[in-house]
C-alpha cells in the first residue's frame, strides 16, 4: 500500500490571515484561514483522500470502511491533526474533560498536544494558571489580577507540548505549530 494523501480543510479565525496559506503553500485557500484541518475524520468535516485506490473517500469513510487500513477495529477516530498559524493571539480556553463532556452528552473531553513547527524568540504560550484554589482563582478574578493569574510557558522550535483537558491555555502569535485534538464525534 502507498501513502495516503488527503486534501486540508481551511478553517477561517479572526486570529488568521495568509500564514497558513504561505507557509503550508496551500494556493488554492483564501486569505483569513488560522488553521488547516489536515487530516479529519469528523462528521461534516472529514478530510478527502487523493490517493488511489480511495481518491475521493473521506476519511471517516475510510475508517468505517476499511479497517485493514488502521488496525483499530471498533473504536471512534481517535485525533484531528491540524496545522495552527496565529497571526494573534488566540482567546484562552479550558477543554472540559471526560466525565463534564459525558454530562453534557459528548462522548469524550478534549485533550490536546501541540508541536512546535516553528516559533520566534522568546515565543510563549498561555499554559495553567497560578491560582492555589478555587477561593484563590474567585480573588484574582474579582481583582481584575490577569497578568498575575495567567502562566506561560516558553516554547521552542521542535517542542512538544501536552494540554490536559482542564488546563487554561492558550496559543500565541509567535508560535507555528501542529495541533492533535482528540476528537469529539
């Protein structure tokens, strides 16, 4: 069997704008695109093959239809990898995890990892916060304390960082990077 290739699926941002399409070369994307979807199996948004046997099968396709592919019989699409190019700073979320994603009806929380393709000096991402507790969190919020409460963490070229559903977090503009989310289909 060859290798697979799929077609990305431009996702707009307000955060975005031609990084992804430059740097990636995706000619065909329009401008105002943060992030490539680069191989998705989610319903509605699943990336297409562009290799035969299959060109033309989405993913989710693939995976419903030919297991002998994945050697994982049974089980959901497990990530979305997506290429992440901020030309600003992204807003700063906290994923639920599995047990507050079950309550809501999702079947799993959100887990992410990002990648570092690239990043400029002293490049930094939202990671964690400083709060010892909650009442501590409740102090810093009603203080308007932002800079105080909000951790960040230097990241390089090359790194690999992992984000636990839970964790406030946040990427910055000086950081091109992969993104594995595990998906919620």
């Amino acid at each position: 069997m060859n290798i697979l290739f799929f077609k990305p699926i431009p996702r707009p941002a307000l955060w975005g704008h031609t990084l992804v399409k430059d740097y990636f070369q995706y000619h065909d994307f329009p401008d105002g695109i943060g992030q490539s979807w680069s191989f998705s199996a989610q319903e509605g948004a699943s990336t297409i093959c562009l290799s035969e046997p299959f060109q033309g099968k989405t993913l989710l396709e693939l995976w419903n239809e030919h297991q002998e592919l994945f050697g994982c019989p049974n089980e959901k699409f497990p990530v979305i990898i997506s290429l992440v190019a901020p030309e600003d700073d992204l807003s700063i979320q906290v994923h639920p995890n599995d047990d507050y994603a079950k309550r809501k009806g999702y079947p799993c929380g959100k887990n992410e990892a990002w990648y570092f393709i690239e990043s400029k000096p002293q490049a930094q991402i939202v990671y964690g916060h400083h709060a010892k507790d909650e009442q501590d969190l409740r102090q810093y919020i009603q203080d308007e304390r932002w800079d105080d409460l909000i951790a960040h963490l230097d990241v390089h070229t090359g790194d690999f960082v992992y984000l636990p559903a839970g964790l406030l977090h946040a990427l910055k503009k000086a950081a091109l990077s992969m993104k594995f989310n595990r998906q919620q289909i």
